[in-house]
C-alpha cells in the first residue's frame, strides 16, 4: 500500500514537472532568442541557449523613442481599465449576489450575453458609436471598448465571491454598529480580496494584450499601444525576430509583476476579512 502511494505522488510530479515545462518553454525560448544574435536566430539547427549572449537587440528597442510611448499608452489604457472595471464589477457583482432585485437573473443573463458576440461582430457597431461620439482615435475610446467585453465577466466573477461569502458575517457587523457600507469596506471587501486580484488580473491583461480594436480604433503613432508596437517588427519582406523577442519579454514584465503583486493579496485577504470580523 505505503508502494503504492509512492508512486502514485511520484506520478503526480512528473507529471506536474511535464506540465510546467511546457507552459514554460514557450517563455524560455522567447528569452533566449532575445538574447541571441539575428545569425543564430536563423539558423538551420536550434540552440537551447545562446552560443554569443548579445543585448543588441535590447539596445535598439531602448532607443526607439517610440516603443516607449506604446509602452506609457498601454500602462495607462490597462491601469485604467483595471481601477475602473474592478470597482464598478465589485459594486455590481455586491448589488446583484446581495439584494434581493427584482429580475437579478434576468440582468445577469443580459449582462454575460455580451460575452456571447465575437468580438469581430462588435467592430463595425462599435466603431459606428465612437465615431459619433467623437471617441475614435483616443484613449478614451479604447478603455470604453474594453471595459464593454471585459465588465460583463468582472461582474459575474464578482457576484459569484461575495455569494459565497456567508451572510451572517456581515449582519454580525451590522449588530455592532457598522452600517452596510461600512460592513462592505472593512469586512466584505477584505473577505473577497481572492475574487478582486482575479477580477483585477484579468481586466489588466484582457486590456494589456488586446489587439484587434486597438488597431481598429487608433490611427495616431503616438496613441498606439504595445501590441500595435510589436506588429512594427514585420515588415512585407522580412522580420526582426530578436527584436519581437526583445520587445515581447519586456512587455511580460508588467503583467508578471501585477501577477505576483496580487497574487499575495489573495492570501492576505482571507486572513484580515477574519480578522476584522
């Protein structure tokens, strides 16, 4: 039996350490093709690491006055997508999962129904509504757009934490003298603190990543965003493959540290929504 069970957990992490390499290995080979000269990028046989480590490829994207000014319209577009889409997600999400609404089925079903459209149908609609708005070509419209495909999801993840948080604790705190706003700041909205970094998590990079609408809506180089910058690396005849890399491993970096800065909150809001109870 005690045989058994060991190879049953070595089984488990072998095939977990198979798991992980191949998520990782898409990441690792974008590292080191970064790190390697255009000659060893096109060769015929491939390299695991690099035979001549060079930053050329770095160095010309930081000189590139223009990645930057991508880079700041990106961080700008999802950091505001981000605030707003969580705190409106965690009102709704609270509203819908506590209230007893008349109809707050049917309002949830409308709401996620917008997930039910591809995105290319939305294009034409969409670019018609900004157009008129006079929204077409700024950052403005584009967190519009985003947050239009990204809140429907934020809401529904919403509602489903703050449902599964008991009642009672918040009318424990009602008891002692918290109105109900005041229960949903310092014990509710602690105790969802899992629900608001995956809400956050995925609105940060459903905005950091998208493409489609951004090269739709935007025509000015000074307001296009990252992945409009990476498209730069193609051109009808050739590609700069160690520059993609390049620009592809820095623009990893933000969304790898919102990840690990919101992944610790995850466990540090359970432990203080007690607390505060």
């Amino acid at each position: 039996m005690k045989r058994k069970t060991t190879f049953q957990k070595v089984l488990i992490y072998a095939a977990a350490i198979f798991v992980f390499v191949v998520s990782m290995f898409p990441f690792w080979w974008m590292v080191i093709s970064s790190l390697k000269p255009s000659s060893e990028i096109f060769s015929s046989v491939p390299t695991f690491w690099p035979h001549d480590i060079t930053f050329q490829h770095y160095y010309n994207i930081f000189v590139r006055a223009n990645f930057w000014v991508y880079f700041t319209n990106s961080l700008m577009v999802a950091g505001t997508v981000t605030l707003l889409g969580t705190g409106i997600a965690a009102l709704a999400g609270y509203a819908i999962g506590r209230f007893n609404i008349k109809g707050k089925n049917a309002i949830l079903l409308m709401i996620l129904s917008v997930q039910m459209f591809p995105l290319v149908v939305m294009i034409i609609p969409l670019f018609i509504v900004m157009s008129r708005l006079g929204l077409v070509n700024s950052l403005v419209g584009l967190v519009i757009v985003y947050l239009t495909f990204a809140l429907p999801f934020c809401i529904w993840m919403m509602r489903s934490y703050f449902a599964s948080i008991p009642v009672e604790i918040e009318e424990a705190a009602m008891i002692d003298g918290c109105t109900r706003m005041q229960a949903f700041r310092k014990v509710i909205f602690p105790l969802a603190w899992p629900g608001v970094s995956a809400t956050s998590i995925f609105a940060f990079i459903t905005a950091w990543n998208e493409f489609v609408f951004a090269v739709t809506f935007i025509q000015d180089d000074s307001l296009r965003t990252l992945p409009l910058a990476l498209q730069q690396f193609f051109s009808r005849f050739t590609a700069d493959f160690g520059g993609l890399m390049a620009a592809s491993t820095i623009a990893t970096i933000p969304v790898l540290l919102f990840f690990i800065f919101f992944q610790g909150k995850m466990t540090k809001g359970l432990v203080q929504g007690s607390v505060n109870t």
